[in-house]
C-alpha cells in the first residue's frame, strides 16, 4: 500500500533549540496535514497544507508543501517541555475524492528542561 | 474547532465476546468517518471508510465480518469487533469528515483490550 516516510523516528532534544522533521514519498499528495498526538489520546491537527510549496506557520511551528508534491516538513522554533509527544505527517492522495488519509510513521519528541 | 467523541474510552472484555465502539460528530454532519487501529509505538492504520447510508470500504487485509461498521447516521458511526481475541487489543481511533470545511476532526481513542 501507500507509504509516508516520515523522519526521525525520533527526538531527544533540550529544551529552547529547534526541531525539524519531514515526510517523503513517492506519490504524488493534494493535501499534507501534520498532527500531533499526546499518549491516550487522538491526533490533533496543528497544521494543514494545501498548495504546492505553501509555508504556512502556527505560532512556533512552520510546514511546507514540497514543490514536487511528494514531501513536507515541520519545523518547530524554541521547544518548549510541553511539545512532547508523537509527531504524525499525513497525505491525502491526489487520487483520492474520499478523503482518506495516508499516515506517516510519527516521530516521537521528547524535550529535556 | 469541532469535536468528535468517542464510547467508551476504554474497555476490557473476554476472549470471544463482541464489543461496540461509537463515534459521534457532535457539532457537524459526517457523511464520512473513518476507523483506524493503533499498535504501541506505532502510527495510525486505516482499517475502513465508514459511509452514511451504505457499506463501508475496508482496508486490504481487514476482515468486514470481524470488524462491523454502520454508520446509520450523519452524526454516528459504530464499529463492533466481533468475537475479540487478544490480537485485537488495540487502541481504535475514529475521524469524522466536516465537508464543509473539507477538514478530518479525530476522536480520543478507545483502548480495547481482550483477556
């Protein structure tokens, strides 16, 4: 089936630099959305793209629409404790009209004080 | 933002017993929900494309007869595991489609697990 690479698999970082992860693939995506998922509970959507090379920013997160349509990254500026967690890229195919979303393997972050 | 609730947010049941799950938008119509499975330590796998009104789309390799889904309304979907084992503990995460914001609202989870 269809597969996001997403990387790192994980973070161990302290607590003010910057992280970065990414998603590859190698289908083409209409829509990129990154997630992110404390433990027990549901994903939740921090930012979604849109348009090929589209930058969009959330407060101190930053992603971006590859230009080729077929990777995205998020950046996150002075981390903070409370930015742990799972990190999920996901695509909806340009084939799709259902919806469906692809995930990524998720990146685990943990923040050091 | 909109919201998606699940029951229950969690259960323990015994070998071979059946259990229902409910995903409810409760401030949208869906005519699309989602289901997916999540392993420990792993991402979320799409196991169907639940419809309003008409069956489900299942996965490659996810057993329709084992994993019922009926989405009766647009404000509802259930997924029922039908004769649980212990491989099938998992925690079982539905999303509901907002269509007029083309954007996916996922539920808490339910953590099920067979003794």
């Amino acid at each position: 089936g269809q597969q996001l690479n997403q990387s790192p698999q994980s973070m161990f970082i302290q607590e003010g630099e910057d992280v970065s992860m990414n998603c590859t693939s190698s289908s083409i995506f209409n829509t990129w959305l990154w997630y992110k998922q404390d433990p027990g509970e549901g994903p939740v959507l921090l930012i979604a793209l849109y348009k090929a090379g589209e930058l969009t920013s959330n407060g101190r997160l930053t992603a971006q629409f590859g230009i080729t349509r077929k990777d995205s990254f998020l950046n996150i500026s002075a981390s903070i404790p409370s930015d742990v967690g799972i990190y999920f890229c996901a695509g909806q195919l340009r084939s799709s009209n259902t919806g469906k979303l692809i995930f990524g393997q998720g990146t685990t972050l943990q923040v050091k004080p | 933002g909109a919201v998606v609730s699940q029951h229950p947010s969690w259960v323990i049941c015994k070998s071979g017993t059946s259990v229902k799950i409910e995903c409810r938008s409760l401030d949208f119509q869906a005519t699309t929900m989602f289901w997916y499975r999540q392993f420990p330590k792993q991402s979320l796998m799409l196991m169907a494309t639940s419809n309003e009104g008409s069956k489900a789309t299942y996965e490659q390799g996810v057993e329709k007869d084992k994993f019922l889904i009926n989405h009766a309304s647009l404000t509802l979907s259930t997924l029922t595991v039908t004769s649980a084992h212990p491989e099938d503990s998992s925690f079982y995460i539905c999303s509901a489609r907002d269509p007029d914001r083309d954007e996916q609202f996922f539920g808490p989870g339910t953590r099920l697990t067979v003794l």
